[in-house]
C-alpha cells in the first residue's frame, strides 16, 4: 500500500482518516458527538482535517470497540497517560471491569444456547404444524418475566 499523504498541509480529509484508520466517516463523526475524538480543524470550506495523531486516536478507539469496550471504557482508557504508574492502575482496573462484562454476557450466551436447544428440539419437522413457531407464539404471549428466554435478552453494556 502507498504511504498516505494529507489531501492538504493542514491534515488529512475525513474520508481520507476513515480509510486510514479503518473507521467509517459516520463513525468518525459520531465518536466526535461522543467526545471521543476532536479534529484538527476545518477548512474554509467547512471540510474536517485530522492529524496523523488523530488517525492514531481513530485506530485505538477502533480496537476497543473491536474487544466490546462500551464508549465509557474507551473514553477511560483514552484520557490515561502510559507513562504514568498511577494511570497503568487505572487500565487494569477498566479492564478487569470489562472482563467482569465479559464474563456475565457469556454466561448470557450459554443460558441462550440452552433455550435455543430447548426450542429447537421441540420439533423435528414431521409433525402437522411447527412447535418452534407455536412456542414462539406462547412466549409472545406470557407475560414479560416468565419466558423461559426471558433473561437472554438483557440490556447489554455497550
């Protein structure tokens, strides 16, 4: 791959910094609502400029959010200095937070492996009708709580 060059001398165009960084230019626009990120500045023409700095940003919040870091962890883990002991404290304890969510929602995804198998196994296709259509329409049916899915469908932490 060439080696990228700004479109201007003030910095990189957002088009540019998304294909740089892997991050979609709404996704770049959203985390700048989120405050995750802050441009370099804009052109007379309005047009955003990221700096190489900026693009490095764009990468290390996309890696986060690749390991499920809600904006929280990531706007945590972005406001730590690496050269500061205290703040390597700090980034253990975010990410022993997020293995804790981690490992609840995979607790989450067994106990739906489980109702899953549970539904699927209530028909093998010769019977007159479907018992995983009619299932589903019980489930619909009762009231919220008392569904044996009802627990799999927890607001994650993101």
């Amino acid at each position: 791959m060439p080696a990228a060059s700004p479109l201007s001398s003030r910095g990189y165009q957002i088009g540019e910094a998304a294909r740089l960084s892997g991050v979609t230019a709404a996704n770049i626009r959203f985390y700048e609502k989120q405050g995750l990120l802050s441009p370099q500045g804009r052109g007379e023409n309005g047009y955003r400029f990221y700096s190489q700095g900026d693009v490095h940003q764009l990468r290390f919040i996309r890696l986060c959010r690749a390991m499920d870091m809600s904006l929280d962890e990531v706007r945590t883990l972005l406001a730590l200095d690496l050269n500061k002991k205290r703040d390597c404290a700090t980034a253990r304890e975010a990410l022993d937070d997020h293995l804790g969510h981690v490992r609840a929602r995979l607790a989450e995804l067994k106990a739906l492996e489980k109702d899953l198998k549970a539904l699927r196994n209530r028909c093998d296709g010769g019977d007159t009708h479907c018992h995983i259509i009619e299932a589903l329409h019980e489930l619909a049916d009762a009231p919220q709580g008392s569904a044996p899915l009802a627990g799999t469908a927890r607001k994650r932490h993101v």
